[in-house]
C-alpha cells in the first residue's frame, strides 16, 4: 500500500477518493439531521434505524472513520510534500499569485475541522458507544431528539459549530473542486463542477448551520 501510495498522483487521486466518499457522507448526514426541522418522530426514525441498522453499524460506520482518519493523514502527508516542492521553487514562484487563500491553507481549515470532529465525536459517537455496547441499556427509539436537543442547550457548543461549518465550507470551497480535477474532470466539464462547488460548499455547510441554530432557539421559547 505504501508503495502504491508512494507516486504523487496515487497520493492525489487517493485524498480525492476519500474526499468524494465524506462529500457523499455529509449529504446523507444532513438529510437525516433536517428532519429534525419538521418532525421529531421522523428525526427519532431516521435515527434509530442508522443506529441499529447492522450494514451501517458494522460496515459502513468503520469505513466512515477509517475514511476520515485516511483523508485527514493523506491531507498531511500532501500539504508536507508541497511545502517541500514550494521551498525548491520558492525562488521562482510567488504562491500568492498561483493559488488562492483558500487552497493555501487547507491544512488549517482541515485543522480546525479535525478538532470539531473530536468535539462532535465526544457528543454523539461516544455516548453512543457507551450506551449500546459499554452500558449496554435498552433502547429508546425516541431517545435521539431530546438528546439532539440536549446537546444544542449551550450557547458555547452552538457557536463551536457554526464557526466550523463556517470553516467547513471554506475547505469544501476548494476540496470539492480539487477532488474531481484529480480524478480528471479538467475538461469541459470544469465550469459545470466548479458551479456545482460552490453550491455544494455553500448549501450543505448552511444546512447544518441551519439544524443546531433551530434546535437552540427553538428551546428558548419553552
């Protein structure tokens, strides 16, 4: 695998695999977190089965991490190499001029992004463990909204997760149209992914943004 790994083009076109497999993720994750907008027993039902569902427990949910784990090492490991390659050609090349702000700092965004996951696992994937396999208590269909709702309670966690969404379509920005270049879609299609993007990093940041505000104020008027 390392050997494969090894060429800068395997490099790339293995980050822009990954990346692709988290875009399809967050899509599937807002989609269930919006119904938590219009209906708590339709959010609890979206819930439950995710949680329960064995392909999804068992299959799904350790490629999810070993994804995210993948992409954000491989993140690393390229932003190392281009710092390599842009001090040998330093001399040459202004990066100022050759790539935008964004593409310049991935590696902080990705940084930031990364210590939200931590916060987020804390909140939901580890008290998920714990109360299925650790605990071991019966399960409560209904359970997931309240604690949705009990983890949207704080001012404090709310603002971490709008300044990482912030910061997540900032990345998407430039990920999200990187990924498909690397996979090869430099062509006629580039303006139709470009556009496509831009709504992608801009709409499914704004969705999320969207459920952990609602879930706050809608708790202030009770």
């Amino acid at each position: 695998m390392s050997g494969i790994l090894s060429s800068s083009i395997a490099r790339k076109v293995a980050m822009a695999l990954s990346a692709l497999f988290l875009i399809i993720f967050l899509l599937i994750h807002l989609s269930v977190n919006l119904t938590s907008l219009f209906s708590k027993d339709a959010f609890n039902e979206a819930s439950h089965f995710m949680g329960t569902n064995p392909l999804i427990q068992f299959v799904m949910q350790p490629i999810l991490i070993f994804g995210v784990v993948f992409h954000f090492v491989m993140g690393f490991v390229l932003e190392l190499k281009n710092r390599e390659a842009r001090n040998v050609k330093y001399v040459k090349n202004n990066g100022a001029a050759n790539a935008t702000w964004m593409s310049r700092n991935m590696i902080y965004s990705g940084l930031a992004i990364l210590a939200f996951l931590v916060l987020h696992f804390i909140d939901f994937w580890i008290p998920e463990i714990n109360h299925k396999y650790i605990e071991v208590l019966p399960e409560n269909p209904t359970r997931y909204f309240v604690e949705l709702q009990h983890k949207f309670s704080e001012p404090w966690r709310v603002g971490a997760y709008v300044i990482a969404f912030v910061l997540l379509a900032l990345h998407l920005l430039h990920g999200f149209q990187s990924a498909f270049q690397s996979m090869g879609f430099n062509n006629k299609y580039t303006k139709c992914v470009k556009t496509l993007g831009k709504i992608y990093a801009i709409v499914i940041p704004l969705g999320f943004i969207t459920v952990a505000l609602y879930n706050y104020f809608s708790q202030l008027n009770h």
